[in-house]
C-alpha cells in the first residue's frame, strides 16, 4: 500500500502504524485503510474530521483521506468537557447515521443477545472466580427492558478517542466497534468512568434525559456488562494487571 501511495506523489508522515498521515500539495492528510462504510455520514455530521476522498487500490483495499486535525486526546480530567453530551445526543439521535449503519448491515444489538454472546465467550476459568461469577449471575438475572429504538452507538468511549484539535474543535474518532443499541451502552461508559455522581443528573440533562432509578439500573448493567468484556478480553491477551484492574471497577460499581 505505501509502495502506491510513492507513486501517486504522496510523502510518508513520521507515524507508520495502521494509521497513516500523508502530505501532498503542502496538505496534511489522515489515511486509513479499510475502516468503517459509516465514515462519510460521521463526517458529514461533523462528529469526525472531514472526508475528503476515499480510493479503492488495486488489491481491493479501500482508503479514505481526512483532514489532518493537529491535536491532542483528552485528559481523564478534561472528560467534563460539556460538549460531550451534546456529541454523543446528536449521535445517538442522528436518523442519517442509523439508515447508513442499517444499509451497511449493522443489526440491532439487544441486551440479552448481548449477554448471550458473553456467555459463550466467558471460559470457565473466569466463571470460577467468585467476583465474576456474581456479576455473571447480576447480569444474568437483571438483563434490561429494550429501548423505543436502537441508537448509533459508538461502544468504545475512552478518553483517548476523543481528538481536540489545536483549533478547539472536539471529535469523536475510532468508529471500528460502533453498533446499533442502547444509547446507554455509551452513556453508562462515561459516567461511571469520568463524571463525579453527583453530576450525573446535569450532564444526563445536557444530554436530554432525566436520571431516573430505573435508568440508573440500566447504567449499572451496562458498565457492569463491559466491564466483563474487558476482563475476558485481558485475559485472552494474558494481561492479568490490567484484567485486575477492571476486577477492582466492577467491585466498585457494585458498592456506588
């Protein structure tokens, strides 16, 4: 792929990882190879930086060109940033990229299909293990009421998906594990990661809905939920301090 790029004039940036940024015409670009259909419409939307072209080459590999946004991820503390809400609101409820995710085959993930998959996935080593047994048996015996409708969901909110440019602008970028759920799958993720409890109630406000005790039941469920992936996924990697870590978050969402 990079042996194309030379010869359609382009300079290779100083990262060369998965990601590529390119330059030509004293223009910076950001190249990627086979990401998701559902870029355009993110971009059209403004929720990632903008497309500017995408090209098929000859082995059948398809890559897109965005502007090349100089900045930075955010800080842990910079979480708070009330742009957030808004963002993931205007996601959430976007129709143009629900219909693109649809005709691009993303089905509509539910919870309990959810639950099932972990199911299969979880080795019966973990399931051994007091902690994960319980949040097993939680999971398994307060699995939540389905949403109106599904929503776009981003499913992977880390703090180091969220680009600031140096102009001040604010993009939520790594769309590879996006899924049609519940809205709550991304919204769980960022309180009980970044948000003091005692603001839950303003930040959901920005965002457009009322804390109620039945939605916090779902927050739980859904933190509690991913954060069972992420100790069967450092397990598979054999990556016990970080598993260990997601153990202690699980522990602490069950005593908030």
């Amino acid at each position: 792929m990079v042996r194309e790029y030379y010869q359609m004039g382009w300079t290779l940036g100083e990262q060369y990882e998965e990601d590529y940024y390119f330059s030509k015409d004293d223009n910076k670009y950001f190249i990627k190879k086979n990401t998701t259909p559902i870029i355009a419409t993110l971009s059209a939307e403004g929720i990632v930086p903008k497309l500017k072209w995408t090209k098929r080459l000859s082995n059948g590999d398809v890559i897109i060109a965005q502007d090349f946004e100089n900045g930075r991820t955010l800080l842990s503390s910079e979480m708070v940033d009330e742009r957030i809400p808004k963002i993931l609101s205007k996601v959430h409820n976007s129709a143009k990229i629900k219909k693109m995710m649809k005709n691009h085959g993303y089905s509509e993930e539910t919870a309990e299909n959810s639950f099932r998959n972990l199911e299969l996935i979880l080795p019966q080593e973990l399931k051994n293990n007091k902690d994960i047994h319980f949040t097993f048996e939680y999971l398994k015996n307060n699995i939540p009421e389905e949403p109106k409708t599904y929503s776009p969901c981003h499913a992977d909110l880390h703090k180091d998906n969220w680009l600031l440019s140096d102009k001040g602008k604010l993009f939520l970028v790594d769309w590879e594990q996006a899924v049609l759920g519940d809205a709550a799958i991304d919204i769980s993720f960022i309180l009980y990661k970044y948000i003091p409890r005692e603001n839950w109630s303003s930040w959901l406000e920005e965002y457009g809905i009322e804390l109620t005790l039945k939605y916090q039941q779902k927050l739980k469920w859904y933190m509690l939920f991913q954060s069972l992936i992420m100790v069967v996924w450092y397990h598979e990697k054999r990556q016990f301090s970080y598993m260990n870590e997601w153990l202690i978050f699980i522990n602490k969402v069950f005593m908030e």
